[in-house]
C-alpha cells in the first residue's frame, strides 16, 4: 500500500534516511490523556508527540463537534518545528488501530503534503519486528524547515453539505462506527443515539486484523471487495463520532482510488443542531 510504511521497511530507513521526521500519534476515544501516558512509557527512538486532542483539534464549540480540524496554519507551525518542510518524509503511527494515524495523516493531507505514509501495525509491528524504544522527550525547535501550504478544502465536507446529500441516490453517506452505535443500541460518549439519515455502515476496525504485529489492515484484494458498493455512487462522504476513527476508512478509499470527502465534525457536530433528525435501527 503506498499510503502505509511496514515495519520493516521503516527499520531500514532509519538506519539510511536522513530527512524523516516521525511522530506518534497515540489516541484513546474514553482516556483522552492516554496519548502522553503512552508516549513516556516508550516511543520510537526521536518521534514527536502529537495530541489529537491538544495539538490536531482546535477548541470545542457549540457547533463543530468534539474534534474540529486544528487551524491550518497552527497546524503548519507544530510541523515546522519538528523539521518538517514538503519534501520530508513524514511517518506517522501509533498502537495500531490507526484512528491517530490516520487522523493526522488526513490533517497533513488536507496541508497540501505528499510526502507522508501511516506506519501499518503501528508501534506493535514496530516492537514485534525488532525496533527499540526510547523515554526521552523530543522537544520540536527547527528554526530552518518551511511548509508551503495548499489547502485541499475538497477533502472536507461541511454539515450543511451532508444535510444537502440526504437520500440523493448518487451520494452515500457512510458512518464508520461500530454498527451498535450506527443503530442507537449504545452511545458511549454523545448524548444522542443512532446516525445521520440515510447513513450506511461501514466500520473502520472491519478493515483490520486481529492483531497488529505483521501490519494492520486487512489484504487489498478484501479492502476492495469490503468497499465495491461504492462504485454504483457519484459522491461518496465519510463521519464517525468525532472526524477520527472515518479516517482510517478515508486512508483506505484514498488507496483504492476512490474520491471521498470527510465529515470531520461528523455526528457529534450533527447532533449539536436540534433541527437535525436521527435514525436508529438499519437502513
């Protein structure tokens, strides 16, 4: 996949590679502290530390949702300062399930950078295939690397645009959580139940494996059949809870060549509008 970085593959470019700036990502949807908990525990030797929370969200409002899209251009700065300009190459991990990963990787995408790949298995596959880890904290302070930005708003939709796309037989509307929050059994974390109207199911974590240690997803040939329905639609939009976890089926449909937008406020900016309806149950 030419989106990931294997394990082994990134051990190699360490010992060979001098522009590469590697950052960790770690995340957890109910210990949103979890990320820094687990960086001084152990990260691969010199990666930065970026919070989903602190350093890729901007503050929370009434309306945009738990995780709104950190100012591009803040954004721009915490990057510089780790050393990175447009033709670093960017890797990005954490445990493994990749809603970190993959997070950031949409936000640096959304920068207009190429040049940034997610590590596939994360800092399991990394362990599992010899890598050490370090305690040191990295603190970012380059002065010398610039970012030239082009902003690709394309990637993104806003909730007025979904609204605008409901039940359109050209578009699908996909939730990527797991299905007993698609149909409102459970809510973990919002106060409203169910999915956006004429959502569709497609959760992240049925593109992964089991276990992370030879790499995270799931083999192409089954991520392009999981994905086939898509190809009787025009427009295809993504959300989840929080503009997280939609990322890892984004990364996926960016691989398979398949145009996408992501709701980034997804359902928790969905449900901050009283005028919005909510379905339960399948559709």
């Amino acid at each position: 996949m030419k989106n990931t970085i294997s394990a082994k593959e990134l051990l190699l470019k360490l010992d060979n590679e001098d522009n590469l700036v590697i950052i960790d990502c770690r995340f957890d949807l109910i210990d949103r502290d979890y990320g820094i908990k687990a960086y001084k525990k152990g990260h691969i030797k010199g990666s930065f530390l970026l919070d989903i929370d602190k350093d890729l969200s901007s503050s929370v409002q009434k309306h945009g949702g738990k995780n709104p899209l950190q100012d591009p251009s803040i954004l721009k700065e915490k990057l510089e300062k780790m050393g990175i300009d447009n033709n670093t190459i960017v890797v990005i991990y954490d445990d493994g399930d990749l809603n970190g990963a993959c997070r950031l990787f949409f936000q640096i995408k959304h920068l207009g950078i190429d040049n940034v790949v997610v590590l596939d298995g994360g800092i399991a596959s990394f362990t599992h295939h010899g890598g050490t880890l370090e305690e040191k904290i990295n603190i970012p302070n380059s002065t010398s690397k610039k970012i030239n930005m082009k902003i690709n708003n394309n990637l993104i939709a806003s909730m007025d645009y979904v609204k605008s796309k409901l039940y359109n037989p050209d578009t699908i509307i996909i939730d990527c959580r797991e299905n007993r929050r698609y149909q409102g059994i459970i809510e973990p974390a919002y106060s409203k139940a169910g999915h956006i109207p004429s959502a569709k199911n497609y959760y992240f974590k049925d593109l992964l494996k089991d276990n992370f240690k030879d790499g995270s997803f799931k083999d192409i040939s089954f991520l392009r059949s999981f994905f086939l329905e898509l190809e009787n639609y025009k427009e295809v939009i993504l959300y989840c809870g929080s503009g997280v976890s939609a990322c890892v089926n984004s990364l996926v449909l960016r691989e398979l060549g398949i145009e996408h937008k992501v709701y980034i406020g997804s359902f928790s900016d969905w449900i901050s509008y009283d005028s919005n309806s909510i379905k339960t149950g399948e559709e």
